[in-house]
C-alpha cells in the first residue's frame, strides 16, 4: 500500500503532467512531427513537462517516465504514441513502479488512429496529433486515482469441442490438476482427425496415434467428459463463468458393453455420417469402432419409437444389460468454470456449391474427405481404393486443389492451409498401394512451408506424380463409362489441356462452423472476416479471446493442420492455467460512481445493466451495485437521468474535457467519434494497421461500450459547433456486454427524434456499426462522413449551438 | 406328518366346537378360510391350531364374503375346504354360497346359529338360521344342511357334511345351535380306518373330450382341479356343459337350474337321516332337531310314564326335509308336536306334509332351551284333543 | 459433422432386413384404427370394402416397408392382424 | 378360409378359446389391448398354462377369463382376488393373475384388495381403469375424475377419485406400475416382470372406454383417446405414487414400486417347517 499512501499524499497537490511523444522509430515521426507535437504539449494547462523519444515502449523509455515522476514529481502522466490497446498495459505498469497509481495514466493514440491514416498529409496529421494529445491531457488533468476489486478464479475449466485440439486442451489442464468439463456435441470425442487415414508428413495412421489420447480423456479421473452435449448459455466474467450444458439423452446408460446385438435386429439404417455417407449405419449405433465414450447411442430422429410410444422393442428385448432406456430425459448441467477453452473447429466446404465440378452429380467425382475413409482399412470399403460408379480400382485419379479456398466464386478467399499437403500424402497413399496409378494433381500454388513438407512433395514427384498448375474449368462426365474429362489451362506451359481420368478428388477447404455464431453470442467473441474467431491480437496474445478468461485452440481460430492445432492447444491451455494458478484476477477499476444525493431510485439503470450488478434496494429507496458482477460498460451512466451514476474512468467530467479539448478550434470542421473499445475503436485500429488512409479530421473519444455514450454527450459536442457526431460500435448482437449496445441504438434514435423537431439534419448524427475486423468500413464511413461535414452551413452549425446551449454547464 | 395327525382317536371330553374342527379335519378338510364371531370362534382357532399339523392351510380373511370366496377357490384347487360362522356371517355368505352352487363347489358351511335378526344374542343360542340355509341367497337352488344335537354328532356329523358335499358338488352345512356347540361332553373318535370319508368325483376323459357341467346319471358331474390341465373356465354366469357363458339362452338356463335341484332332490333318500324313538305306537309324535330333540327325549319318557302314547322323529337332515317321513308319520297319528328355537321355521314345512293332521308349535327364544315339562305339557294337550 | 450426404451408401445391399408378411383377419377387425394410425412406417391404410362387422378392415399399402416391429400385432384390441416373418426361398 | 382357420394362425391363437371370439367388447376398447399384451406376455415367457389360472370379476374386463386358455374363473362381483387368495394358498404350484375393472377392485371389492396387498399374497393383478362402469351403461366409480359426466353424475362427478398406484403401494404391493392401453410394449413387459416376481404384484391399465365414458364426456374416438395419451403420459420409473394423480394434462406412467418382501405363503411356508420340527420332536 506504500504507493497508494504515496498518492494520497499528493492528492492536494497541484496536478502535475508529463507528455512523452513517441515517433515510434518513423512509424509515427514518418507524418507526424513529433517534437512540435511535445512542443505544443509543453503550453497545456498542468503540463510541466513533454518530451519526444524514438521508443518510449522500449526500457530507457520506461526508464525515463520513471524518474520523470520522481524528480518533478508528476502526478499524471500522458503517453501519446500507439493504441492503448496494444502498450496501455506497459506503461501503467511503469508509472505504478514509479509509485504512480495507474489510473492517472493516459494515452494518446497518434499511431494506428493518426500517423498510419494520415501518411501523405505530414502537417494535418501533426494537427491531429496536438488534437489528440490536447484531448488526453485534459482528461488526464480529471484523472482520478483507483483501486481494482480483486475476484477470485474459479480453479475448473471448460473446453467446447472435442476434436484433437479440445482433447491436447482438457489434457494438459487435467495433467496440470485442474478439473476440466470437455464438451463435445457429437456422440463421441475424436473430431475430424479420427476421419482421417494417414496425417502428412510423417505418414502414420491417425486413429491409432488419436484413440489413445481419446481413452485418455475418457478415464482421466480430473475430466468430466460430456458428449452428445451443447452449451447453451454463459453468463459471468473472468474467472467465474456460470455455465448451462444441455446433456442430449443417448438413450443407452453406461452399462453398454458395446457387444453390438442391438445393432444386428434394429431395423432401421441411415447413412453413416462418419463415413461421409459412405457406408450405413442403424438408429441404434456407434458412431466409430474406437468412440469414446464406447457407449452405443439411438439416433431418435430414426428411431421408430421418437412418437414417446416404444412401437419396437427389438433392441430392448437384444439387450442383455438392459442398457437401453427410451424414457431417458434431456439434461441441463450448471458448470461454474474459471477459464473457457474454445475448440470447437471447422466444418469442411460443400463443392455441390461450385456446378462446374458436377459434385453430387458425376458419381466419380469424390472429396477429400471421402477419399480419407474409403483409403481407411476400417471405411467402408475396407481401405480398397474404389470409386463409386462401378466399385473398380481407378487406374487414373485427379486431385483438384482450393476448392472452396483462395476464390471468389466460393465465397472464400482465404487459404485452407491444409490441402496442399494432405493431397500429397494422399498421392503417395495411392502409390503405395497400387503404384502403376496415373495421378494428376491441379493446383494454383503448392504451398508446402512447414517441416518436412518440402520433402514430402519431392517424393510425390520423384513418384511420378503430375502437378499441374492451373485448375479445371470444368469436368464432363462420359455417360457410358462414367470417366471424368477434366478441361482447363496449364498456366505455366500457357496450353490447354483435357485430361481424362477415372476419378475426381476435390480437394475441400475448411470453413468456420456453421453454428459459430451461437458460441459468438454466448461468449461475446469477435470474429474475423473470414467468420473464424478473432483472438485477442495477432501477434502478442494469439491464443486469447478479446473477452478475458477465455482462449482458443485448433481451426475455431483458423485452419490449422493437426501440428499446429495440437501446439495452440497446448499454448491455450497453459494461459488458462496462469489465470487458475494465480486463483484470482483484478477487475479493472471501471465501475459505476454512485451519487446518493442525485439518486430517485427510478430503477432506470437496475433495467438497462446487462450483468444484473445493480439492484433496487425498495426499503431504502436507493440502488445498490455488486462491483464483482460488473464489468464496466458504462450504459447505467449514459441511461440515468439525474447524472446519479456516472463511470470510473469514464467520468462524464473526463469526457466532457475530451469533447471541449476537441471543439476548442474549427469545431464546425471536425467530426467527434466515440467509439468502443472492442470493435469500433478496435476497428479504428486495424485501419491503421492496414494503412487504410481517410479525411484526418475525426478525434475518436474511447469508450468500453457504445452503450456508455450519453446523449448529453453528443448534444454538449453540438453545442460546442461540432459538425458532426460519430457513434460507433459493435453489431448488435456481437456486443461484449451482451446487449448493453440496443440501448445506444435507443438513445440514437431518440437523438434523430430530437434533432428532427428542432430543424437539425439528423445526418450529422450517424451510428455506425463496425467490427474490429472491419478496419475498412470504418475508414470509408469516415470518407462519407467528409463529404456531409462540407455540405453543414455555418446556421445549421449555429443553430444545434443554440437548441443544445443548456449541454454546456459544467458538470 | 399329516396322516398320523389327522384323526385323534380315543375318548375325548370336548366342546362341540373343538369336536367340529376335529371332525372336519379327520374328514380331510385341509383349507379353512374364516372370520371371528361367537360363538363360532372356536372352530377357527382349533383350525388354526391342527389344520397346520396335517399340511393343511389355516387363513383369517377380512370379513364372511372373503371367506366364502377363498374356500370356493380352495376347492377348485383341489382342497377339501372350509369355513365357520354364525348368523350375521351367515349372511354376508349368501352371495358366494349362491356362487358355490351355481358352479357346483363341493364345500362345507358351519352356521353356529344365535339370537336373532342382526347382531341379536351373540352369546345365545338358537335356531333361527333354517331358513337362510334353505332360501339364503336369490335364485332357485338345493343345498344339504345337517343338525347336530350332541357333541359327539358335532364331530360325525361334520364328517357326513364334507362326505354329501363331495359326492353332489353341493355348498353344505352343519347348522348348529349355539348350546350345542358349546356343549362339553364325551366324544369318542374312531381309528381312522372306521372312519368313512368321501373324495369328489373326477373325470376320466382326456381334457380335450372334457366337460366339466356335463353330469353323469347321477346329475352330477366329474370335477377336475385347476392346475390338472384340463383348462377350465368356470363361470357365475348362467353356462353351457362346457362352463361357457350363455346368458340369455332360456333353455340352458331351465336345464342348468333344472339340473341344480333334481341332483339334490333325485338323491335326498340317500341324504335323508332321521332318528326314530318309540314311534310304532304313537299317537303323539314329536318332531325335533338340534337341541331341543333332547329335551324332547325326555318328554316323550315322561309321557309314556304317565300313559301317553308319544314317540319322537328327530331330524338330523334338516335340508332336504325329511319329507316322506313326516307324512308317512303324520298318517298314523293323532297330532304332531314341533319344538323349535325360533319363531316357527321348520314347522311351516312339518305343516306342509302333515296334511291335516294337527301340529302343534312350542317356540322358544331369548336363548333359554325348552324345558322337558313344558314339551310334556303340549304332548299332554294334544293326546288329550 | 454437417457434410452433405447424397450417396447411395456403398454397402447398401449388404444389409439384409427381414421381409414382412402381414395377416389381416377382416371380419374379425372392428374399425379402431390403431393399426393404421400407429404404425411407424405408415405401412397400413383403410380399405374401401366393409366386412361382417360394417367396418373398412385395414389394407395393406407397401408390404416391403414394414420392418416387423409387430406393434400393429399387439395394440389390436381384436387380434385381428398379425406380422410374421416371410420364409424366403431363393425367391427374396 | 374360415375367420377361425385364419386366426389359429396368430402367432398368440394357442393361449385362447378362439370359438368365443370376436368378444364382446367394443370397437376401440382397451380391455381387448390387454387381453393381447397378457396372453404375449405368457408366450414371451413360455408359461405352462397347464399351472396358470386366471381369475377374473363383474364388468366388461371380467370377461377376460373366458377368452384365456387356461383354467379360469370368473367370479362374483368385486371378490376375484378373495377366490384367488383361496385358489393360490391351497395351491402354491399354480401362477394365479386377477384381471378385472376398477369398480370391482376398488368399489365393491376395494377391501378384499388392500388385504390380499396387506398379506402379500403371491399374485399379480392387473385393473383395466376406465373409470366408470362400462357394463351397466357408464355409471360413475371409485376412479371417475371429478366433474366428469356418467348416467349417475349427470351434473358431474363431485367424488375425489382413487389413485389406484398410490393405494396399491401404500397397501404393500411390491410391484406398482401403471401404463395406458397405448403403451403395449411396455406393458407387456411390466406383466412379464410381474408374473415372474413373487407376491403381490399390480398394474394398473389406464383403457380407453370410447362408447361409454368417451362419448359422455366428449373424448372422441377410440383413437383420438390414444392420441390423447401419447400426448400427455409421461414416463417416470420410480416416481412417488402419491404424487401420480390423473389429471387432464397429465397421465404419470412407469414402474413406481419394485421392491421385495416375504410373501404370504412363504412366511407360512417358514412356519410349517418350525412347527413340524416341534411336533416330530414330540
């Protein structure tokens, strides 16, 4: 406690401010002017001192703050450089060092939302940048000192998904002693990787290095293994999930010995979904020999009995065990878990989208994955390589690449990642069985970067292999024999070319579940553009979700390989385990300041507050907040409307300071944007990063949640000549506080209402829905935006001054 | 054990009760299904005493009904069944005794008789029950009731009671009057070899050519047991010989009912026992049954002391009436004089076959037997008329 | 795992399933319709023709569709249908 | 071919008098389902009937003895289980099972049923509850729900009716289960189990009565009351009997009691044993 007395100490004192201005080597000095930037800092009220410094990220950076502190004794320190996002942690933790608390930091982001945007106009971007260090200084100037509620993390996790990266996940955990619930929504553990012949590059048989890990988890006296399940709601914070597990009935108890003779009399068949529908099975099933766990399961939707009335018996009367129970009842499992591990990977492409490759028409024409089990010794065909229209050995085999990858006709333009190399080991599997088999491979590019794949591919082609750049344009079947003419252009020879072969293997990407949005909701994930979830930050935090406690592994991130998803695995894990080692987390100090006075226990806030941390107190006729419940969005502060409530850190004050310190100079040219941390700013931030370039004239005042923007915030932004007002934030439904966001597209809304009735163009207000991946969407917005702030006439400007003027009173 | 148990011979000084029990159980009862109530309780604890020394099954059902129900389901399996009650039971039998006969199950009634209507005179004894044993329960029907006038006759006549019901497929009864079964005396048991004991008639067709409601000539038919394989229904439904319901058929119904009564009256010269005292000469003849034929006895001695030709006709059947008998009796002589515990019941059937012969009546009740004098005083009144 | 599913599965024919012969007792059939209305497979229908009792007996639809699960069998109040198992010579 | 030459051909013909069928029931009546799932269920279990007896009472039910081939009797009204008590002690080779209605168990012969449950007298009886008396044109019963309509509750039924599980468990059965006329198999299973069980076992058969009770009460056709069934019966194995009233949205089946307990004639048994030792003794 020795800082805090420290602070104390200087409480009274007058408020003394330092600025350091980063060039970031010429990431920022490249089109800002950083000294004059620190000069101009040098003339802001309370600024004692500003410098500029190549690195001030790096130590002698630090080092310097440090002592700065010291010496002149400053007691609020303002960093203006790249986004909080990225190094607001490292200097906080400098200043606390310096015994600082590290609530009387702040920064200003001339990097990603300034230099980066702004690379060809050196002197408007130097302009912004003094805009934006002016804004941070004076909110500085309010800063107030805080402590952070400690809360504890709950020493259990939770893994969503039970293929080979939520298996790596739980095991790990479990090894390391934490009690671990995996949940995995098929009837067996295993995932994709138990369909799988050979895994490249080293060639060994994928179920027998899978199943033991599978057994593995199915005796593991720390994993609590639940199939057939699906999570169904998330609620709480870091360290203290409170989880709903819908457990589906299988219809079979534990006391299944697997012998199978329920199988033999039930007459009911359905085609085998891990065989690709390749082989059948019955309504009473496995789903594969090694499932974990081994326990049969009755396909309901089949059964004849899901009318509730047992109309056959014939397994029941099978069942030696009397292991088959009908009445067997869907159950809810409350879990509370302390970290959540998200595995829950990737679904394969439907080629039956792409006509030119007749899929689903043409019988010879397979997927990859459908090679897998018709190669796989226990697939239906018994590992004989036949294809379907006459159940022959082809002599003659196609592979065709990125389909359903790296193409706009599919919709998608990313790399799968994985095909190249498992068409190549699948090139050799042939060879290895039947060698005199003709196989030509049509690719855009092999790309074999990882260990050992440069070798595999050098053997496929020492094996006579044919590569052949340049896919089919299309295939056309020979309606007698069933062979397969494949037509397109060799691009490297520039020819034609019109091979014919007895049969097709598209070679399928991977794409994000189909189900992904309802993990999104649950957690409150973001995802990228390609609709894979988006980890915390590509570089420094690749395994974390934006949302805390919460970590990925495996293709739910991207398309991985079995390597890689394995090491994510592992890597996510061992982050779960810190956060559980440690046993408890510091809540950030961003909690609701509550005004007794001001309060008419209205209950306005109780309603709005997404996380149920404010509750009315009726004997009292006062509202109470549960600090530990909540996480700081800020909406109670924004919906009360006797300024009762208003956010740490986010104080109406501070914001009031940002706006006034934006407006001070040619307003009527300047769009004020309060953006959300998670996905607008975030946002705002990757246009930087992309080098997306737009009009330089928006100041971005950061909020945790859009839900958080006052109405007395944009009207004190009118009343003080802005041209225009930006809202921006998460897509409904993608907001991180649940819904807090609904609430800001209410009070936008009624803003228009308002600003209708008074005359004003409601354009000048937008709201802008964007996510962190969108960095484009937001530079353009703010290009259009340009193109009104020309249109507003100074009356107009004139007269929001006057309808919004009672705004300006000073909180 | 079991045979050696069965019949306690010797010279024994019992209570007609214990003497019943005794005789049931040398008569080879070995199910008896029973309720409480005096004072025929007795019976049902000597029962639950012996029945188990001979593998026989004693059982305590929850009321009269239960218990009727049970013997008649014991029979069917091929027990040799029976129960015990007094009036107020007696009535509460009627129904399933109206089941027994219809589905002709050989079974034995013990009816302690005691003052009545209702509850009446638990303690006391009577005769007021003759009639419920004739016309008890609805329908037109015979059944055999015997009626016991010593201890002694407690025991053999309970052993006749079984022999008549095995041999007509007939519910029967040992009607006693309370005084008689609480009447300690002499008994003496015969060895068993003397002892004649009657087992129902069984069929000696295979099941497929079976009957089980088709008589022979005698009008009774053969009766196997549940669980022989002859898989028989038996119904309290009108039926056909083969036991199947046919309800609303005049014909089987006037044959069945027909069939019902003919087996009992065609053979009531071999039910039919009677004792005669000093009747060659008569003039007066009484005729009695139960206890008062004891005071009766002595009467009669008094009257020919004093030169009064009287003689006695004791009914030891009761059901069927003695009907021959009486009328043949009543030819002969001048009056006829009916001592009975009750009312006036078996006199209405005296009068019946007496003709015009002069009967007189000497009811008694409250549970007080006559008294020799006063049957001397009407024998005396009717010599003189 | 949503992959599309299209193709005959290869073993198809390897799965030999019971084949059904179906008795109907008409006119000992009351008209319940429990048969029909029950059955799984919806194998059953009623017949146009009416019998002693003045009711449609059930007919038969598509004897290769039932799998024998003989609920018809057991839930006729009249025993008047029964499913046993065809003796197939090399015929099927 | 001949209605009998045919039906010999049931694969269930040799356990009935196929001469007295069709029966007399009507169209749609339950009491036929569970003369069918009986008879399968002494098939399943390869019963000898030859030891098997049925005794049956008064009502549409009480007709079953006559169909079943086996020694059968069909008794007075309400006292089956009394006559079986006899049947079964005086012979405990023979497998005894009562099959009647729920106004002659529980109205009329409700005492001889607690008792028989009371001494666990081994035998296994299933009530066909149709609640009301169908036989003599649908008068109201011990199992009628309230504000029902009958011929004797022509304003409706003010009588709390029984619960039949609820009584048979808290009398001593052994065995409670309860299904409708719908759930044949498991039905037919529940008899298996309990004919193979020793003492008194019960099961209740909630039957459709589509002519009699159905129509007064607007239920519809035999099969819209199955329908009716399948939609509101849920399965509860061992769920607490007191709580499984009937009610319009809700019918509680499963097997409720499954327990053991020396039955009657195995304690006798016991004491015959004990007593002869002392007799032979002396």
């Amino acid at each position: 406690m020795t800082e805090k007395k420290a602070l104390e100490s200087r409480e009274s004192e007058e408020i003394r401010i330092g600025v350091y201005v980063c060039h970031c080597g010429l990431n920022i000095a490249g089109s800002v002017d950083c000294e004059e930037v620190a000069k101009f800092a040098e003339t802001l009220p309370h600024v004692v001192l500003a410098k500029d410094n190549r690195y001030t990220c790096s130590d002698q950076g630090q080092e310097l703050i440090k002592n700065d502190i010291k010496e002149h004794e400053l007691n609020r320190v303002v960093v203006a450089s790249c986004s909080p996002r990225l190094h607001e942690p490292t200097f906080r933790k400098a200043c606390e060092e310096a015994g600082l608390n590290k609530y009387l930091f702040e920064m200003a982001n001339i990097r990603e939302q300034c230099s980066w945007v702004h690379l060809y106009d050196r002197k408007a971007a130097t302009e912004k940048a003094k805009d934006l260090v002016k804004m941070a200084v004076a909110k500085a100037a309010l800063l107030e000192p805080a402590e952070e509620i400690e809360v504890p993390v709950i020493r259990k996790a939770l893994v969503i998904g039970g293929g080979v990266a939520g298996i790596q996940a739980a095991l790990d955990l479990a090894d390391t002693g934490y009690k671990v619930y995996l949940v995995e929504k098929e009837p067996s553990i295993g995932g994709r990787m138990a369909q799988i012949d050979k895994t490249f590059p080293t060639m060994d048989c994928s179920i027998c290095i899978l199943a033991p890990k599978m057994s593995d988890v199915g005796h593991h006296p720390n994993i609590e293994l639940l199939t057939n399940s699906e999570v169904v709601d998330v609620k709480g914070y870091i360290g203290n999930f409170h989880v709903k597990v819908l457990k589906k009935p299988r219809y079979v108890t534990d006391d299944c010995t697997a012998c199978g003779e329920c199988v033999e009399v039930c007459p009911v068949i359905a085609p085998n979904e891990f065989d690709v529908g390749l082989a059948i099975r019955h309504a009473i099933y496995t789903p594969f020999a090694q499932a974990v766990p081994s326990a049969y399961i009755i396909d309901m939707d089949l059964c004849l009995n899901k009318e509730k009335i047992i109309v056959c018996d014939k397994c029941l009367k099978a069942c030696e065990r009397q292991a088959i129970k009908f009445e067997m009842k869907p159950e809810t499992m409350e879990l509370e878990v302390g970290t959540v591990i998200v595995a829950t990977g990737a679904d394969v492409f439907d080629p039956s989208s792409l006509p030119k490759y007749r899929y689903g028409k043409y019988p010879n024409v397979i997927t990859s994955l459908e090679f897998e089990r018709l190669i796989n010794a226990g697939g239906p065909s018994g590992g004989h390589l036949i294809r379907p229209s006459d159940m022959q050995i082809p002599k003659r085999v196609a592979f065709i690449q990125c389909v359903g990858s790296r193409s706009e006709k599919s919709g998608r333009l990313y790399c799968s990642n994985v095909c190249c190399m498992n068409t190549i080991k699948d090139s050799l599997l042939i060879k290895e069985h039947w060698h005199e088999t003709e196989i030509h491979v049509f690719y855009i590019d092999i790309r074999a970067y990882g260990k050992g794949f440069e070798d595999l591919y050098i053997r496929a082609r020492k094996e006579g292999v044919k590569f052949i750049r340049g896919l089919p344009a299309e295939i056309i079947e020979d309606r007698k024999t069933c062979n397969l003419w494949l037509i397109g252009e060799n691009t490297l020879q520039k020819e034609l070319y019109k091979v014919n072969v007895d049969m097709a293997i598209l070679s399928i990407g991977l794409e994000p579940r189909k189900d992904s949005k309802i993990i999104q909701r649950l957690l409150t994930l973001s995802r990228t553009q390609d609709g894979f979830f988006m980890e915390a930050h590509p570089k420094l935090r690749p395994v974390d979700a934006a949302t805390g406690g919460i970590f990925f592994a495996g293709c739910a991130e991207g398309p991985k390989d079995i390597k890689d998803s394995v090491t994510q695995a592992s890597a996510a894990a061992a982050r779960a385990g810190i956060l559980m080692a440690k046993g408890k987390v510091t809540v950030e100090a961003i909690t609701p300041i509550f005004d007794l006075e001001k309060c008419k226990a209205c209950g306005l806030c109780v309603k709005v507050c997404p996380y149920n941390a404010i509750t009315l107190n009726e004997e009292l006729k006062r509202i109470e907040i549960i600090e530990a419940a909540c996480v700081g969005c800020g909406t109670c502060a924004a919906e009360c409307p006797f300024d009762a409530l208003t956010q740490n850190h986010f104080t109406d004050k501070q914001i009031f300071a940002q706006i006034d310190a934006v407006t001070e100079h040619d307003a009527e040219k300047k769009i004020v944007a309060f953006c959300c941390n998670w996905c607008a700013y975030a946002g705002a931030d990757f246009a930087g990063v992309g080098r997306m370039q737009y009009p330089p004239n928006v100041r971005i005042i950061r909020t945790m949640c859009s839900g958080r923007v006052s109405p007395k915030f944009i009207e004190r932004a009118f009343a003080r000549g802005a041209a225009m007002v930006l809202v921006a934030g998460c897509y409904p439904g993608d907001c991180h506080y649940i819904n807090a966001n609904e609430h800001t597209q209410k009070r936008v809304e009624r803003f228009w209402k308002k600003m209708e009735q008074n005359g004003l163009n409601e354009e000048r207000l937008q709201l802008l829905w964007v996510s962190a991946a969108e960095g484009e969407r937001f530079a353009s917005k703010i290009r259009e935006m340009q193109g009104i702030v020309e249109k507003v006439a100074p009356e107009e400007i004139e007269t929001a001054k006057r309808v919004f003027e009672k705004a300006l009173g000073g909180v | 054990m079991g045979e050696e148990k069965r019949v306690l011979t010797g010279t024994h000084f019992m209570n007609g009760d214990v003497a019943c029990a005794e005789g049931a159980i040398a008569a080879g009862c070995k199910f008896f299904a029973g309720y409480p109530i005096t004072p025929a309780t007795e019976i049902a604890e000597r029962m639950a005493r012996r029945l188990v020394e001979v593998d026989g099954i004693y059982v305590q059902m929850e009321d009269e009904l239960a218990s009727m129900a049970a013997i008649i389901g014991a029979s069917w399996a091929g027990a040799k069944s029976m129960t015990a009650t007094s009036g107020p039971g007696f009535s509460l039998m009627q129904e399933n005794i109206g089941l027994a006969v219809m589905t002709e199950t050989p079974c034995v009634v013990v009816d302690i008789m005691r003052g009545a209507p209702s509850t009446g005179q638990p303690t006391e004894g009577a005769q007021q029950d003759v009639m419920q044993s004739k016309w008890g329960s609805h329908g037109d029907y015979e059944t055999i009731a015997l009626a016991p006038a010593s201890v002694q006759e407690m025991f053999d006549l309970t052993i006749e009671c079984f022999n008549m019901s095995e041999t007509y497929r007939v519910p029967t009864f040992l009607l006693a009057d309370g005084f008689t079964a609480h009447l300690w005396e002499r008994v003496i048991i015969p060895p068993p070899e003397e002892i004649k004991t009657v087992e129902r008639k069984k069929p000696t067709v295979p099941p497929d050519e079976y009957m089980p409601f088709k008589p022979d000539d005698d009008l009774v038919p053969p009766m196997a047991s549940f669980g022989e394989g002859y898989h028989m229904h038996v119904t309290g439904l009108t039926h056909d010989e083969r036991g199947y319901p046919k309800t609303v058929d005049p014909k089987t119904q006037h044959e069945l009912v027909q069939r019902l009564c003919e087996k009992i009256r065609k053979n009531a010269g071999k039910i039919i026992r009677t004792h005669e005292f000093v009747l060659e000469d008569a003039e007066v003849a009484v005729i009695a049954y139960g206890i008062p034929s004891r005071a009766s006895l002595s009467a009669v001695k008094g009257a020919r002391e004093s030169g009064i030709k009287a003689g006695l006709l004791r009914l030891v059947t009761v059901w069927p009436f003695p009907e021959k008998q009486v009328e043949e009796l009543a030819n002969r002589v001048k009056a006829i004089v009916v001592p009975e515990m009750n009312y006036g019941q078996i006199v209405r059937e005296v009068e019946r076959a007496a003709k015009e012969t002069p009967v007189h009546f000497l009811a008694k009740l409250g549970g007080e037997p006559h008294k020799p004098s006063e049957i001397f005083e009407v024998i005396r009144r009717a010599a003189e008329a | 795992m949503p992959v599309r599913i299209w193709r005959t599965p290869l073993d198809i024919e390897k799965v030999k399933r019971p084949k059904a012969e179906i008795h109907i007792i008409k006119n000992q059939c009351k008209g319940c319709g429990f048969c029909i209305h029950f059955c799984p497979k919806k194998v059953l229908e009623e017949s146009e023709e009416i019998n002693e009792r003045g009711v449609h007996p059930p007919r038969v639809v598509d004897e290769s569709k039932c799998v024998l699960c003989s609920f018809c069998t057991s839930v006729c109040p009249d025993f008047a249908i029964f499913v046993v198992e065809k003796q197939c010579k090399d015929g099927c | 071919m001949t209605v009998i030459q045919e039906f010999a051909k049931h694969p269930l013909a040799k356990y009935l008098r196929l001469e007295r069928f069709p029966h007399i029931w009507c169209e749609g009546c339950g009491d036929g389902i569970i003369l069918n799932c009986f008879v399968k269920a002494l098939d399943d279990l390869g019963i000898n009937v030859d030891k098997f007896v049925v005794v049956s009472g008064i009502g549409c039910i009480g007709r079953v003895a006559g169909y079943i081939k086996c020694d059968s009797f069909h008794t007075t009204h309400g006292r089956p289980i009394a006559l079986a008590t006899g049947i079964k002690l005086a012979n405990p080779k023979l497998t005894i099972a009562v099959i009647s209605g729920d106004g002659d168990l529980f109205a009329i012969g409700g005492n001889h049923f607690i008792h028989a449950a009371r001494r666990n007298v081994d035998m296994t009886v299933i009530c066909s509850n149709n609640f009301n008396y169908g036989m003599t044109g649908g008068q109201f019963g011990p199992t009628t729900p309230l504000d029902s309509y009958t011929t004797t509750t022509p304003y409706g039924n003010i009588e709390h009716p029984f619960n039949l599980v609820h009584l048979a468990a808290a009398a001593g059965a052994v065995y409670v289960a309860r299904w409708t006329a719908l759930h044949v198999k498991r039905l037919t299973e529940s008899i298996k189990k309990a004919l193979q069980k020793k003492g008194f076992k019960f099961i209740e058969v909630i039957s459709p009565c589509p002519e009699i009770y159905g129509r007064r009460n607007k239920l519809g056709k035999s099969i819209d009351i199955m329908k009716q069934y399948r939609q509101i019966s849920q399965i509860r194995h061992g769920y607490d009997p007191a709580k499984a009233e009937i009610t319009k949205e809700k019918i509680i089946v499963g097997e409720f009691i499954d327990i053991e307990k020396p039955t009657y004639g195995e304690l006798l048994q016991k004491q015959f044993l004990k007593i002869q030792k002392k007799v032979m003794g002396g």
